[in-house]
C-alpha cells in the first residue's frame, strides 16, 4: 500500500458508518420530506405521491410544531447552562483530593449517565406522585400545598427539565475531571506563592484553561437538548396538552404514532437545519474567542 493512502485505508471503516448511518439517513428524510409517505406507502409504494414543499407549509402553520419547538427553546435555555455549570462545580469539588472516597464519588455521579432512562423515570415518577411521592411529603412537612409535578402546565416543564439535568451532568463531570486532570500544578503553585486564594486561583487559571473542555461540552449539551427526547416520552408522553412536548417527541409522534411519515420527515429536516445553524454559530463564536 503506498504510504499516502494508508490514513484514508485507516479512516475507511469510520467514514463508511458516517456515511451509512449519519449522511445517508438525512437525504433519504430529505427525499420522504417531499412526498405523502405513510404506513399504506410503505408496503404499497404505487400510493406514495410526490407533494414538494406542502409539508412544510404545513409544519409552519401548524400550532403543535411551534408549541414543541417553544418548549425545546424553553428546555434548551434552562437545561444547558444548569448541566454546564453544576458539572463545572461538582467536577472542581471532585477534583480536589484523589483518595478512595473521592473516586467512588465519582463513580456514583457517572451512574445517572449509564443508568436506563426507563428505570431513572420510574424512579422520578414516584419521587413526582402527587399521592403518595417523596417531594410532596417533604411540602407536606413544612405546611405547604402539594405540587402536580407532572400534571400541571408550568411544573411539568421544570420537573421533566430536572431530571434531565440529573442525568446529563454524569458524562459532563467526567470530561471536566479529565481536563483538570491536565492543568499544569505549576501554575497553580506560583500563584499560591503569589498569595492567591483558592478561589481566585479557580477563576483565573483553571477556569480559563478549560475553556476547550467547556467549549465542547457547551456544542454537545446544545445539541443534546435540542434533541430532547427520553424524558418527556416516558414520563408525561408530552402532555398536558403539549405542555412537554419537545420537538424530537413531535416528530416521533407524528411518524410513530399517525403514521405521517413524509410529514414528520420535513419536520426532521426543519431540526437538523436549526441544529446545524446553532451548531456553525456556536463554533463562529468560539473561533473568534480563541482568535482574540
């Protein structure tokens, strides 16, 4: 093998799967997007009509797609800085000692990340029970109303975005803990020579040397809230009334639930466009930060 093609030999394998399962998927959604596809479509192709850009004149207009993608901005807006932030925090707390009590606490904060999301919902759905669940004895305790955690319009979001941010900080704190694995002890050591405090040293050399690690879980977060699914399905199936629909569910119920292949289709589309969008902004925006 001449030794100029012996990286792409090496990459061949991983770009075959990209394309198989990451490029090909999104055109054949594109090509569905265009036409009427539904269950009699697919075992009847002859039934399957060619409708150009009707279901997205359709999506634009139809008040359900708006909702869920109101409540993804909703969710995204609450979720991402929360996971960001509390990982940030638990990963330095973490990070401060190295002993054996230590390292199981890190093992017990990367469970939520590997634990099934039906049994961490089953778990939350009592924690949520408006009978008989822990939070509403804990109101209870102190002389306050019970709370419909996930049968109330307003709570349903913050309580299914809560257990969301529960289960997301698990990866998050491992990549921060690598990444202050790597800040060089050097400089933490002048600057406590210099008479700087712990905190200060925190937010004028550790900080600042994660800023790649927390640029790249900020893309990853986004882009994982933007995708925003597990929750809401199987704790409230979107309800009440659409309330905690994301728009990830939307489209699931669409093509799972009414067959509307082709519609939900365009609707998958619409979000890999708005992913992609926000995706390029925040790398701009990071580009230009590492430029300065």
């Amino acid at each position: 093998m001449k030794p100029r093609l012996a990286p792409y030999a090496f990459i061949a394998p991983a770009m075959v799967l990209l394309l198989a399962f990451g490029v090909l998927p999104i055109l054949v959604a594109l090509l569905v997007s265009l036409t009427d596809m539904n269950l009699a479509g697919l075992g009847d192709w002859s039934r399957i009509s060619f409708v150009g850009a009707d279901n997205y004149r359709r999506l634009f207009t139809d008040h359900e797609f708006w909702q869920s993608l109101t409540n993804t901005g909703l969710f995204a807006a609450v979720g991402v800085p929360s996971v960001i932030v509390l990982s940030l925090i638990v990963a330095l707390l973490l990070n401060r000692a190295d002993n054996r009590y230590f390292r199981a606490l890190r093992a017990f904060y990367f469970v939520p990340a590997i634990t099934a999301i039906v049994a961490i919902s089953l778990v939350w759905g009592y924690l949520y029970n408006t009978q008989f669940g822990l939070f509403n004895y804990l109101l209870s305790a102190v002389g306050l109303p019970e709370v419909r955690w996930l049968s109330d319009p307003v709570w349903v979001k913050f309580s299914v975005a809560l257990v969301a941010v529960w289960r997301g900080t698990g990866l998050n704190i491992i990549i921060f803990l690598a990444a202050l694995q790597s800040v060089p002890k050097e400089y933490l050591e002048a600057a406590a020579l210099d008479g700087a405090g712990e905190l200060r040293r925190t937010i004028s050399i550790v900080i600042p040397l994660l800023r790649f690690a927390i640029f790249f879980v900020m893309i990853t977060t986004v882009i994982a809230w933007l995708q925003f699914f597990d929750e809401p399905f199987v704790l409230t199936k979107g309800g009440p009334l659409g309330e905690s629909t994301s728009i990830s569910l939307f489209l699931y119920q669409k093509g799972f639930s009414t067959s509307q292949f082709g519609y939900a289709s365009a609707g998958s589309v619409v979000l890999f466009a708005v992913i992609g969008a926000v995706t390029l902004f925040q790398l701009r925006v990071g580009r230009a930060d590492a430029e300065a």
